[in-house]
C-alpha cells in the first residue's frame, strides 16, 4: 500500500483515471509504461507543490514501481514526426512507437496544452498526433522515375525523332523521295507509333513503353506537318497552323486522358526542340509553331494543375522570339509576337484565380515569357513602330497585374510591365532626351508610390530615376564646378531639376511606405539620396544663373546662391534634429561642408561681390542659426526632449 501523497484529491483521481484507462486499453506493456512515466514527468512539472512521484501511478496501474521504465533510459531515442494537436480522445490519438524503440520522454512529442484547455476526468492526457511521413525529396523523385527502363525509353524516343528530322531534311536536300512522299511516310510512321503506344497502355506493365511511343507519335506528326508548312510549302501557313494545333492538342488530350503530365512534357519539349530544323530557321512562322504548342497545353494545364507544362510551353515562344521574328516582312513578325503574348496572358486569367492550379511560379514564369517576342520585334523597327509594340506589351501587362489574385503574378506583371515602358522609352528617344524622359517617368512613378505607399511603385519609380540620372551625368547635366565654354542649354535646366524633383520623391516616398527613419539605422539608405538632392539643387542653381549670365558673373553668382542654401538647408536639419540625432548629425555634416566650400572653393574660384556676399550671406545665416538653435535646446530641454534626445543617443 502506499503512503499518502499529501496531494489534493482531485489530481489523485486524475492520476488514477489516467492509468484505468491505459489498462484498460490494453497497449502493450512497454509503451504502456514508458507513457505513464512521462506523464508523471509532466505531473512534476506542472504541479504546483512539486511533490508528485511514480508509486501512485504504480498502485493505480496495479504494477510495480520497478516495471516502470526509466526517464534518463540508455536505449535509443527515435524522434518521430508529430504535430502537437490536441484532442479529447486519447485513444485516437495515441501514438505508437515502432517495435522495439523505447521513446524517452526528454525527446518525446508530448507539451503543455494549450492556455485555457480543460481537463475532464475521464479524458486523461493528450498526446501528440502523428502527421505521416515524411514527403520525397525531388531527388528521390526523379531517382524514382528515371528507371533503367524509363531511360532507355527516353533514349529511344531521342533517337527515332533525330531520324524522323532526317527523313524530312536529309531527304530534301538529297533529292530523294517527292515532298508529299516523305509527308507521307513520316505521317503514317507517327500514326503507327501513336496506335502501338495506345496498344500497350492497356498493360499496366507496359506503361513506360507506351508513354515513350505515344509521345514519339505525338512529335513525329507534328514535326511533319510542320515540315510540309515550312520546308515543303504544301500547305499554307494558316492551314498548316491549324494542323499542327490539331495535333499537339491531341497528344495533350491523350496525356490528359492517360492523367500523365510526362507524356505531355516529353510531346511538347520534344516538338519545341526540333521545330527550328524543320521550319527553315528562325523567323515569325517558327514563333507561330510553337505558339501552336502553348496554345494546344493550356487546357491541360488548367485542368490538372500541370506547371512543369505550363513553364515549358512558354519557354519555346520566349527563346524564339529572342532570335526571332525578324522585322522583314512586318505583319506576319507582328501577328506572331501578338499570338505569344495574347497566348500566355489570357490563360492567366483563368490560372489566377483562388484555389487554380499550377503554382504561382509557373504561372509568373508564362508572364515573365509572353512578351519577350513583342519587345525583340521592337527593338528591330523604327522608334515609333518600335514603341508602339513596347507600350502594347506594358498596357497588357499592366492590365494583368490590377486583378492579379496572387503576390508573385501581380509583382511578376508589375516587373514586365516596367520593363516594357523602359524599353518603349529607349527606343523612341536618345541622347539628353531619353535621360529627361526616364527622370521624368521615375518622378512621376515615385510621386504615386507616395501616395498609394507602395513599396513596389517606389522601385520601379527608383529604377527608372537611377537609369536616367546615370545617362545624365555621362552626358546632358550640366558641370556646376566650371565655366562652361559654350551657353549652357535649357535642356540642361530641365535636367538638374528632375534630378531634384526625383531625389526628394524618392525621399517622401520611401519615409511614407516605412523604407527609411530619421534614425542612424537607415542612413545607409537616405543618405545617398540626400546627396543626389544636394546635388541637383547645386546644378539647378548654378546653371539658372549660368542661363541668366551666360559668363564668369552668372557662375559666380550662382555659386554664391549655393553656398548660402547650403547653410540655410542645414539650418532647417538642425532645427528638425532637436529629437532626431540622425538629422542633427546630417545639419552638422552640412554646416561643416558649407564652411568647407567656403574656404576651399568660394575664397579660391570667386572674387568681388560675389565672394564677399558669399562669406557674408553665409555668416549672418550661421549666426542665426546659432542663435535659433540655442533657443530650441533650450526649450527641448525645459519640455524634458533633451532626456529623450540622449536615450536615443
């Protein structure tokens, strides 16, 4: 009999119910005390007098305290894979170990339940479900699929398309058979592997075999009809197209069928690949050909949620079209850059929509790809064709990205659509222009990302302003540290004011999305924008006066103007700065590089007037920014800032 615990009733009875109900269960013994023995683990833990030990729940168990297997046991520990899920059916729940694996209640699936769950006295403690096993690696699956019968299908497949590519151009550029002849033999080869391969599916252990034929079947009719299009010219471009679609939606419908997307992969990569060798190389019909392939695998991929077809039917189009159409003739390069990109967005519709299948980075893979044919053929026409072409890529594009359910579509959408406006830009424009139209787009971009507090409209506005202040400086901005030897253009006015207009866009728009603080933590990133500001607010002063005076009087005047900007700008900093130690560092940095410019460029490069309005302007702003800021710490710290001011230092 054992003694008297000196615990409260109610967790005796708990003790007690929990092990009538292991017994009852009849698990087997060692589980059954390994689990027991936990509990009274957890028991210790939670306890609030700490007191609890193992002979109750012997006694209650009806064995002995010896039977009870040690916490700190020397055999092997296996972790299994558990979720801490907790339920009101013990039995339900309970979890097994293997045969013959003792599990040690130090690296156990039991924890605490969770705040608020309450305990009945005949639901016991809960243990943690089991969530299955563990899912394959995708070595382990392609390790699965690439047998050693796998292998030597693909293999054969390989070799019986390289010889049906031969039939087709060997054979025409040796003399030998007529056209329709060897159409005719490539067809009927094609046909006959397609029957062999539906012949064999009936076998489930023919499956690999048959998959290898049907899709061998698939390319060599495609291939054929390509040819007879392409190389042969017996069929017109449209109708040829017509038939290749015919078929290569055929060959998905039967791998939609079969529900196998390798065969469907294997028919359209293998089409793709050798299509150039038939099509008499790159041009508009060779995009149009597989756009054929995109076009006949789209309702596949809606259907089984395929994205591996998906990716590889818009990766044809998009690497041909890099290459590909080329600008003569136009409208049929035109039409098939067109297809490309009405062909991969508007299935995007229906696979963007909640709960469609395949996975966000297939389906942003066929955005990123279906504008690349229309954006090559821009780049290959005259500016404003050319343009032309890029806008229409970015109005789609753009068009997609506002009902875009999910985050890597949208962002995929926003990204192509920029990228379509940059290059519509660039070709339309050059020299001083083209970096006054990429400032000019950032700043507007920038302005809407501080309204809307978009991060994303922040760096595509970002990108553009950066591309153009680069040409900028390469070229049209005018030098604000000489005399120019000839009149300074109006051009380059417009220039050093959006590069301001741009840098405190910038600026505006990264403090409202959060980007950057005034605090030393983000300077890395405010602080070169801040330069770029100072900058082209020196140039714009500078060259308005240059544009005033076009001499040695107008830079020395305006020169005068900056330094004395420079103060009152740092003024402002350190009024800003009595709670921002990062402002207040930025206003000291300032004054220092006034004073600097003072004494290593005015006193040197300015003389008269201009020097001593200089000095003197920049002086009186100093002694008044002294005298202001003063009187600011002085009323920060009767307010109790100044406390605050040094904590956050």
């Amino acid at each position: 009999m054992s003694e008297p615990t000196g615990r409260p009733p109610a967790l005796d009875e708990r003790l007690l119910s929990v092990a009538v109900e292991l017994t009852r269960l009849g698990r087997r013994v060692d589980e059954l005390g390994g689990t027991v023995n936990a509990l009274v683990t957890e028991l210790r833990g939670g306890a609030a007098d700490g007191t609890a030990d193992r002979s109750a729940v012997g006694v209650a168990a009806g064995a002995p305290e010896a039977s009870l297997p040690s916490a700190d046991a020397s055999e092997p520990s296996v972790s299994p894979r558990v979720s801490r899920h907790y339920t009101t059916d013990p039995v339900a729940t309970l979890w097994t170990p293997p045969s013959g694996v003792s599990q040690s209640p130090a690296g156990g699936p039991w924890g605490p339940p969770p705040p608020g769950f309450a305990m009945g006295p005949h639901q016991g403690f809960q243990y943690a479900a089991p969530i299955g096993p563990r899912p394959p690696s995708l070595v382990e699956r392609l390790r699965g699929r690439l047998s050693g019968p796998a292998l030597l299908a693909v293999t054969g497949a390989v070799v019986t398309l390289l010889g049906v590519v031969l039939l087709l151009v060997l054979a025409a550029s040796r003399g030998w058979f007529s056209p329709p002849g060897r159409v005719a033999a490539g067809a009927l080869l094609g046909a006959v592997l397609i029957g062999l391969g539906m012949r064999l599916n009936r076998r489930p252990e023919a499956r690999t075999g048959a998959l290898a034929l049907a899709g061998t079947g698939v390319t060599a009719l495609y291939l054929t009809v390509a040819a007879a299009t392409a190389l042969y010219g017996l069929l017109p471009a449209v109708a040829g197209l017509l038939a290749a679609l015919l078929v290569a939606a055929g060959g998905v419908a039967l791998a939609d069928r079969w529900r196998s997307q390798a065969l469907a992969v294997g028919s359209v990569l293998g089409a793709a690949l050798l299509a150039p060798f038939v099509a008499d190389g790159p041009g508009p019909l060779l995009v149009a050909l597989v756009v054929v392939l995109q076009a006949a695998a789209v309702p596949a991929v809606v259907r089984r949620g395929w994205g591996v077809l998906a990716a590889t039917a818009a990766t044809a189009p998009a690497l041909y079209g890099l290459v590909g159409p080329y600008a003569e003739p136009l409208v049929p390069a035109i039409a098939a850059a067109v297809a490309a990109l009405v062909v991969g967005l508007v299935p995007t519709l229906l696979l963007d929509r909640p709960g469609a299948r395949p996975a966000p980075p297939a389906t942003a893979w066929v955005v990123a790809a279906a504008p690349l044919p229309l954006l090559a053929l821009a780049t290959r026409t005259g500016p404003w064709p050319g343009a032309g072409l890029a806008l229409l890529a970015a109005v789609a594009l753009l068009a997609l990205a506002i009902p875009a359910g999910r985050a890597a579509v949208r962002l995929t959408a926003l990204a192509a659509g920029s990228v379509a406006v940059l290059v519509a830009t660039v070709v339309a424009f050059d020299g001083g222009t083209l970096d006054a139209v990429l400032l000019g787009e950032g700043v507007v971009v920038l302005v809407a990302a501080a309204v809307l507090r978009s991060r994303v409209g922040l760096l595509v506005g970002g990108g553009f302003a950066l591309i153009g202040y680069l040409g900028a400086l390469a070229g049209g901005l005018p030098d604000p540290t000489s005399v120019p030897a000839l009149p300074v253009p109006f051009r380059g006015l417009v220039l050093a004011v959006l590069v301001l207009a741009a840098a405190v866009a910038a600026l505006v728009a990264a403090g409202r999305t959060g980007l950057i603080r005034a605090d030393a933590r983000t300077a890395v990133l405010w602080v070169p924008l801040a330069l770029v500001a100072l900058h082209g607010a020196t140039t714009t002063v500078v060259t308005a006066a240059l544009l005033v005076s076009p001499d040695r009087t107008g830079f020395l005047a305006g020169h005068a103007l900056v330094t004395v900007s420079w103060t009152v700008a740092a003024l402002v900093l350190l009024a800003r700065g009595i709670t921002r130690p990062a402002l207040r560092a930025a206003g000291a940095v300032l004054v220092a590089a006034a004073v600097g410019k003072l004494v290593l460029f005015d006193l040197l490069a300015l003389d008269g007037l201009a020097r001593v309005a200089a000095f003197l302007g920049a002086g009186l702003v100093l002694l008044a920014a002294g005298h202001r800021y003063a009187r600011l710490v002085a009323r920060g710290a009767g307010d109790g800032t100044g406390d605050q001011e040094r904590r956050e230092e």
